[in-house]
C-alpha cells in the first residue's frame, strides 16, 4: 500500500511530466509560427525582387509555353519546417532563395525526385548525390529531410518532360492499403528483392487526390496529370530493375484512375481485421500528445461543436477520398472511433467495387499473411515475377520490427473498446454494406496462402 509521502511523490512527478509536455508544445507552437511568419515575409519580399530582377518574367513566360528551356526554377533550401511527420508534402515546406533557371531534362537526374503536385507547379527536390532516398522512411520525409534544392516546374514542361520519358520499363507493382495495416512491413519484405525500389508514399499522389476531392482538378486535367506523375516517379535509373508504388491508405480510390493508364502493372490490396485496425489506429493515437489532444476535441461532444472543423478536417485527411457517396455519412457526428472505422470501410470498399468492375486488384489479408509467413512470401514473389532464391532474405524482415508503435494493444481489443466506440463503429461498417466490427471479411480475388 502506498504511503502518502510515496503518492505525493507520485503525484509530483505526474506534474512534472505534464509541465514537459506543455513546454514542449509551447515551443513546438512556437517554432511553426516563427517559420510560418518568416516564410510569409521571405515570399513576400520575394515577389517585389524578384519582379524587379525579372525572375517572375522569366516563370510568368514559362507557365505560357514561351521560356521551355528555362521553365524549370531552382531554389536553394534554406529553411525547412512540417507540420507533423504525416502532413502531406507542399511547397510551404520549405524557404527558399532564387538559384537559377534549367532545362527540364535536369529532374530526369538520379539524384531528383518528384516531391508534390499544385495547381500550377510540380515540385521536386534534389538531394545529395550517395544519398539514397527511397530507403530509411516514407518518401516524403526523406525527400523533405535531404532536399538541398527545390525545382518548381509549370505542368505544361511536366506534361512534355513526362511524354518524353514514357511509360515505365521496369515492372510497376501497385500497392495500396488500409491505415495500419502492415504495409511498411510488406513493402520491405518485397523490397528485400534485389534491384526492387520502393516508393513508400509518394506524396505527389496523395497531392493530386486533395486536388481531386476540393474539385480544384477537372477530371480530364486530373487523368493527365495522374500519368504525367507516375511516368516522372519511374522514370529510368539502372540501379532499378523493379518499381513497388505503396500509396497512403487515403488514395486507395487513385487505382481505378491509374489502371486504364497502365493495365499491364500489377495491383495489391492489403488490409486487416477492422477490430484489430482500429484498436490500432487507437492505440497510436494515444502514444502522441498531439493525436491525444485531438481525440480529446473529437470525442467531445461539447468541444467539437465548438470546434466543428476538427472531425470534418481529419474524416476528410483519412476518408474523404476514398468515400463512398451512398453511406452517407455525417463527418460531424462520428468520434475519433467512428472517424478511424470510416477510413478503413471507405478503403475496403473502394476495393471490393474496383473488383466487382473488372480491375484485377489482388487482396491481401495481413491475419493470413502473418499465419504462414513462408508461403507468403513465396506466392508473392510468385505473383510478381521475383527470383524464389531471394525468398530467405524476404523472411528475416519479418523478424524486423519496421513499426515504430506496437501495431496492436496487448489488452483484449473487445474489451478495451467502449460499447459506444463498438455501436458507432458497427453503425459505419453497415453504411458501406459490410460486415460488423471484428468479423472476417473476404474480398474478392483474395489470396490464399495454403
């Protein structure tokens, strides 16, 4: 039993930790805004030198087909801030000074990679030359982490740049999936091949789906620039001889969309027991102080009518682009469970309709992955034409833990879950017309591993 010196000791170190965490925070908040400021007053400083400089001229002709063999514009990083590690890429990431005017062909360089998409631009990042950039993380991150140079590019040069590169010559391997789900985990183990590269969330995709679902894209322009990005992701490089695309769960919707494009490249679907998924989604969200914060807002039904935008914000961050229109469902009336579950049945539903359209996406259920992990693999390296003999090397990444997070509670998850998260849930799965929390779903086109 605990003395009361001991609960009082108990208790000053409780507030010792909090008062870490606020400072921590404060100084976080801080920091984005100082950036946020400077960025503003650099960008504005920017547009009156570099009118005067005749800089804008020289990019105001590019974007109208006039200055091609200037059109792409470099620009030394010099400052670089994120919202988070899981914000999507953007321009704003960076602060950056005027450097000079190339021909387009300098992006088709090893050591250059698409990094986002806007209205208007297409943004790459050159990094250092040695430094591999599509290993250690999301692509995102890495790129944003090494980038010593921005490339912005109007689209029209993007558009002809791509054209001139042409379709991929390597085989082209598509994966998407539901949020935690163990798709880092299953790209490594296929990355594990020899001369395999992974692209492990290229947010030039997750850009051009937000473009999408704001209706900033009309479905023509969206089509072309959706080609123009994948040819300019795999563009030629002989260090590879095999390309593995692994999308962010929330563009799962993107593969109906690139599959008439490139019908010969192979589509994987990877998802996992909605239960275990969303205790998951759950449990990460308590290990960061900010999602804590947030699901706090969430699960509040008088903080989030004060704060509408919070639930409306993260259901479109997680599902908006892979909703489905007939579920009908109110963003502003789901927690952060209701939120986490319609991500997930937005995903898997997006899939189950590509299948039932003819798109010949192959599912993968992670339960029956991990259960006979061997057969797995070889049927994987089977299915993508990978030489069986590296099929060991595929098996110790198993052994590897590349999820920072434990993937799931050690609690029960269906005792860990409240009724009201399960009912809500429940309520979800049923608008997407699937089964209730827990149960096993097959989709169709399922692999077995026997």
């Amino acid at each position: 039993m605990d003395t009361p010196t001991s609960q009082q000791a108990n208790h000053l170190e409780n507030m010792s930790v909090a008062m870490n965490v606020a400072r921590d925070w404060v100084l976080q908040a801080l920091g984005l805004l100082l950036y946020k400021l400077t960025r503003w007053l650099v960008v504005t400083l920017q547009k009156f030198t570099w009118a005067v400089w005749g800089i804008e001229r020289v990019r105001r002709d590019a974007r109208r087909g006039l200055q091609f063999k200037q059109s792409a514009h470099v620009q030394e990083v010099l400052w670089r801030r994120k919202h988070g590690d899981c914000s999507v890429a953007g321009i704003r990431d960076f602060i950056t000074k005027h450097k000079g005017f190339k021909h387009p062909s300098t992006i088709l360089r090893p050591n250059v990679s698409l990094y986002c998409l806007t209205r208007h631009d297409a943004v790459f990042v050159e990094t250092p030359e040695g430094k591999d950039v599509y290993s250690g993380g999301p692509l995102y991150l890495r790129q944003f982490q090494l980038a010593q140079y921005v490339i912005t590019m109007p689209l029209a040069s993007f558009h002809k740049t791509a054209s001139d590169v042409g379709a991929p010559r390597v085989p082209v391997t598509w994966l998407s999936s539901t949020p935690r789900s163990g798709s880092t985990l299953l790209a490594n183990v296929l990355g594990s091949a020899p001369h395999m590269r992974v692209l492990h969330e290229p947010d030039a995709l997750t850009c051009l789906g937000t473009l999408v679902r704001d209706g900033a894209l009309p479905a023509g322009e969206y089509s072309q620039l959706l080609i123009s990005a994948v040819e300019l992701l795999c563009k030629p490089d002989d260090r590879c001889g095999a390309l593995l695309i692994k999308a962010r769960p929330c563009v799962t919707k993107m593969m109906e969309d690139v599959y008439p494009a490139f019908p010969h490249a192979r589509y994987l679907f990877l998802y996992r027991n909605s239960l275990k998924t969303l205790s998951s989604c759950l449990a990460v969200s308590s290990d960061d102080p900010a999602y804590r914060a947030l699901r706090v807002v969430l699960d509040s039904q008088v903080l989030s009518t004060v704060f509408p935008c919070a639930r409306k914000w993260l259901y479109a961050a997680l599902a908006g682009i892979n909703e489905k229109p007939t579920a009908a469902l109110r963003p502003s009336h789901l927690t952060a469970s209701g939120i986490a579950t319609a991500a997930w049945a937005a995903s898997v539903s997006r899939c189950a309709e590509m299948r039932d359209r003819g798109i010949p996406v192959r599912a993968l259920l992670y339960e029956d992955i991990m259960r006979n992990t061997q057969a797995a693999c070889h049927e994987l390296f089977k299915l993508l034409e990978l030489r069986s003999e590296y099929v060991s090397e595929a098996m110790q990444v198993f052994r590897k833990d590349f999820n920072r997070s434990q993937p799931v509670p050690h609690a029960d998850s269906r005792r860990a879950l409240p009724q009201e998260a399960r009912q809500e849930a429940d309520m979800v799965l049923k608008k997407h017309g699937l089964p209730k929390l827990g149960e096993r779903v097959e989709l169709s086109g399922l692999i077995k591993f026997e």
